[in-house]
C-alpha cells in the first residue's frame, strides 16, 4: 500500500512538472484590428482565430473601435501579456508611434495583413494588390460599357484611405480615356451595406442616367444593389465590386446585376499571416517582406470555379 501511494505521490509530482512546461510551449499571439464593423474585418479576425486554434496557438484580440489611440493602447496590453507575436490589420501605422516603438523595443515579431502602410517597421506584410486588382476589374468594365454611358464610384472613405484610392485609381486608369463619364458620390459608404444604400439611393435621385456602378467594396455594392432594385432599374444598372465577398459571388453566379469583382480573400490572406507568423517564431524569416495573391477578377465565366461555400467572407 505504502508503494502504491508513493507511486500515486511520484506521478502527480510528474506531471506537476510536466504541466506547466507545456504549457511554456503553447505560443500566444495577439491580433489587433483598427475595428469588428465592417465585415472582412471581422472575418480576418475569425480566420486569425480559427488558425490559432488548428494550431494550439492562443490569440488574444484587440479591438481598437475605430479609434487610433486605443490601438496603441492594446498593443501595449498585449505585450504586458506576453504575446509572442502581433499580426495587426490597422491603418494609418504612422500614427501608432507609441504602439510601433512598443513592438521594436519587446522585440516582437509583427505581420501585418490586408493594410500596408507607411510608417514603422514590420516583419511581413500580406494582402491584395488593390490598384492592379481594381485595374483587372476596371477593364471588365471598360468592356461592358463599350466606351459610352455613365459610370458611379461609390468611395468607403475617409479622404484619405490609401486602400480606397488604389482601387479607385485602379478602375480609373482603364475607363477615365474610354469614353464613359465618371462620377463621384461625394458622400462615403463607410464600408457598410446601409452605407451602399444611402449612397445609391442619394444619387439614383440625382442621376437619371447612370449605367454602372463600381464600389470600392462588395459590401456597398450589395447595399446598392437593393437600392437600385427598390428603384425598379436592375435592368439598366450594372455592379462592379472588389473584395470577392461570398455573397457578391452568389450574385455573380445567379446572373443579376452584379457583374464583376476583385478577389482580396479575408480567409486565405488571414491564413498566409498565420504561417508566416509561425514560421518568423520558429526563426524562419519569409523569402520577402511584402507578398501579394496573384490578381483574380470574378466575373460570370469564372464564378463556380472561384466560389466557397464555406468561406467565412
């Protein structure tokens, strides 16, 4: 009995040790977003967790509400936690001087995914080449309008949102020389649905002649895409979108309006700034510091082939 119970006593003590060194071995990486409204925001930061999770890799996210100051405020949360990454979507990174120093100084490695901008030092970024995507999409365009008609761009905003502008300046630079007359919404869509709505039902009322329309994401469009239904000019109004968004393909795959769109996927670029996160904590530095998908516009020829059912954006 008396070696039975130290037998019992020696295993507890075993795993008492054990314990806790693997759970010393469990990484911890924070995922820090400028906000969880628009939707590919959210479903970057579910994919970001759904990695984690394959990989027994703890996430800890930070929401920064839209509001800069907070950002930099989670970032040093994050740190004070022990994380031993960041994979960060969040803009403008020249105004996280506090946050970025915080980084550099813990020596943390740090991905950024979807947004690349100016301002701070990073180890890897991921995402879309937004000016040559929207150019692929621009050139769909050019074609179904044939060098004649109008053409709406619906903006997210703000003025300045680098994102935006490359995909604007994208479509722009094969239909402003075509022959088709281009407007701008001079109000933003904020990259909401109800944002698509408001827009497109302001300009319906202003404009009798619009033939197409182009936001510089899918969620505006299928919020315009209800409105110019509700107008009864379906027939009259083609959507060109970016994003790639599962719901704008099901429209393309239907055959209504909506025509066209750029892929920038929140699920396999969410994936790819995991690995590379793994990889920079295994000590293993990515081939180049800025990598992009290779350009794909989903149009109805190809939408079947591209779509996913389960993909969570």
């Amino acid at each position: 009995m008396r070696r039975f119970t130290a037998l019992i006593v020696g295993l507890c003590g075993l795993l008492a040790f054990v314990a806790p060194s693997a759970a010393q071995q469990q990484k911890r990486i924070g995922i820090v977003t400028l906000q969880m409204k628009a939707p590919y925001f959210i479903a970057m930061v579910r994919a970001l967790e759904a990695e984690g999770r394959a990989n027994n890799v703890q996430t800890f996210v930070a929401d920064g509400n839209g509001d800069v100051a907070k950002v930099n405020s989670d970032i040093e949360d994050l740190l004070a936690k022990g994380v031993d990454g960041l994979i960060m979507n969040i803009s403008p990174l020249e105004a996280l001087p506090g946050g970025m120093a915080a980084i550099k100084k813990a020596g943390k490695p740090l991905v950024l995914v979807n947004r690349r901008l100016k301002g701070g030092e990073y180890d890897a970024w991921i995402g879309v080449d937004n000016f040559n995507t929207a150019a692929g999409v621009g050139e769909v365009i050019a074609k179904h309008m044939g060098g004649k008609g109008h053409l709406l761009m619906i903006r997210g905003g703000p003025e300045d949102n680098s994102t935006g502008n490359a995909r604007r300046d994208g479509v722009l630079s094969k239909v402003k020389d075509s022959g088709v007359k281009v407007t701008f919404a001079p109000e933003f869509g904020r990259w909401t649905e109800d944002g698509g709505i408001r827009v497109m039902e302001d300009m319906l009322a202003k404009h009798k002649d619009i033939d197409a329309v182009f936001c510089e994401g899918d969620v505006m469009c299928l919020g315009a895409q209800k409105a110019i239904a509700d107008a009864g000019r379906t027939a009259q109004i083609k959507i060109f979108g970016f994003d790639g968004q599962k719901a704008a393909i099901e429209q393309i795959m239907k055959g209504t309006n909506f025509i066209a769109t750029g892929v920038n996927s929140a699920d396999e670029i969410a994936k790819a700034g995991f690995r590379t996160m793994l990889d920079l904590l295994a000590g293993k530095k990515p081939a180049q510091q800025d990598s992009t998908p290779p350009v794909m516009v989903v149009t109805p020829e190809n939408a079947k082939q591209v779509y996913k059912a389960d993909a969570l954006f």
